[in-house]
C-alpha cells in the first residue's frame, strides 16, 4: 500500500484553482457529494455552501454508464 503525502490534496485544490477559470477540470478520486437521489433530503442551501468550496462550483454528477 503506497501511502500518500499530506501536501496531495491541496496541490490538487490548487491545480483546481488554477485550471478551473479556463474551463479545464482537474479529476481526481476523493470523498464528496454526488448530485443524485439519496441527498435530495440535504437542504438545498447546505448543498449550495457544499458547492461554493468547489473550484467549478457544483457537486459531482454521476456518469450513469454513458
């Protein structure tokens, strides 16, 4: 098992950051919200503050097989 550096998540956020104002998305596998059925009970304003500490603004949308 490979263990991951501490500082790795927050040079992701950063690339984020950076690559988000020209429309280039940073992938990577981490915890979050996915915008599906089983969070419609999560106030909508909770969601929105969830969503603003996003680089692009929006929670995650599922690929559903396409």
């Amino acid at each position: 098992m490979q263990r991951r550096s501490p500082a790795w998540p927050a040079w992701l956020k950063s690339l984020a950051l950076e690559t988000a104002r020209k429309g280039i998305i940073v992938n990577c596998v981490a915890p979050g919200y996915t915008d599906t059925d089983m969070i419609a009970a999560i106030p909508c304003h909770v969601l929105e503050r969830y969503a603003s500490r996003i680089p692009v603004v929006r929670l995650c949308r599922p690929c559903l097989g396409q």
